[in-house]
C-alpha cells in the first residue's frame, strides 16, 4: 500500500526515535508541501477536563498525545454519527477538526462520547519529503486506516493489533524486544 491521507503509519521495530516507538499515526494529510497526522495509540495522564479549561466534567476520557508538533493546539478526531461545522473526513468514518465549541457540545450531548471521540494534543508532521525519506529507511509500515482500531482497541496492544491483522509477514515483527540488544 501506498503512503495516503487516511492509511495508518505503524512504526517499525527498528524506528528509534522515543517520539515514535510503537506508535500508530493515523496520517490526515499527505502532500507536497507536507504530512501530518496523529499518533493514535499514546493516552497521556490527563483527562479532557483536567487538561482543557471549559469543558464538563464529563469530558473524563483521556487526552491522547497526537505528537511533539504543536503540543498547544488541540485536535478532535470522531467517529461518524457526530456532526461538527468543522469537521474534515479522513477515513472509514472518522473526521478531524479543532473546534473547541464543538467539541464541547459533543462531549454534553453525544451517546457514549468516549467511544466516538478522542481528543488529541499536539500533532506528528513531516515536511516536504521527510516522510518519503522515512519509508525508503523502512521506518513505517502502511495499512489502511480504521475506525474501528482507534475507537475499539486499547490504546496499549494497538500497535500489536494493527501488526496481527496484516498477517504472518507481520505478526512476527510483535515480538522483537523493544530493545533488541536485550533479546
């Protein structure tokens, strides 16, 4: 599969950089100019409420760590069934916005928002070419991208699961050490 808006970029083993260790970026943009997307499977400490003045108390869920770019800026990713103004289709029914009116509303009034949001600080980016350079260094494995894994799947075996699902080609790569001077 080809790098795309919309595919999931799952890290290698072999990628070293801490930022992205056994992560799973959902890329939302893909283009000349640029990449960017977030790292879906890092929750940080921090509930929605406690990290962002204004919202109800509600807003329990955990706040995800999106990457080290622009760690100030917030940004909501939901699944389908929820409308908000701002709102950009990614894939498989999930959409990307910022808009912090919204997401409260969201937060009061959407069955189950936990299972149809996650709320992200900061972003992973890539400037023009970077990314390219990074798949032919075998940093990244492609799939498509799925609702279904960053909404259903626990944020800690998410990089396993998405690995799994790709087959025996891959499935294996699940068992190298996080350090492989340990193994």
């Amino acid at each position: 599969m080809h790098v795309r808006e919309g595919c999931f970029l799952i890290a290698s083993p072999t990628l070293r950089d801490p930022n992205f260790a056994r992560t799973v970026v959902l890329l939302c943009e893909h283009g000349g100019k640029g990449s960017m997307g977030l790292v879906v499977n890092r929750p940080t400490e921090h509930s929605v409420a406690e990290a962002l003045s204004g919202m109800p108390e509600r807003a329990t869920q955990r706040l995800f760590w999106g990457g080290p770019v622009q760690q100030h800026l917030v940004l909501v990713l939901h699944r389908h069934g929820i409308d908000t103004p701002e709102g950009k289709e990614i894939v498989d029914g999930m959409a990307l916005g910022n808009d912090s009116d919204a997401l409260v509303q969201i937060l009061e009034t959407a069955p189950e928002p936990m299972a149809r949001v996650r709320v992200f600080s900061g972003y992973a980016g890539w400037g023009a070419g970077q990314l390219d350079a990074e798949m032919e260094e075998h940093s990244w494995i492609v799939r498509p991208g799925a609702a279904r894994l960053v909404f259903e799947t626990e944020p800690e075996v998410m990089w396993t699961e998405a690995l799994r699902e790709l087959g025996p080609r891959f499935a294996h790569l699940t068992t190298i050490p996080l350090d492989p001077r340990v193994n």
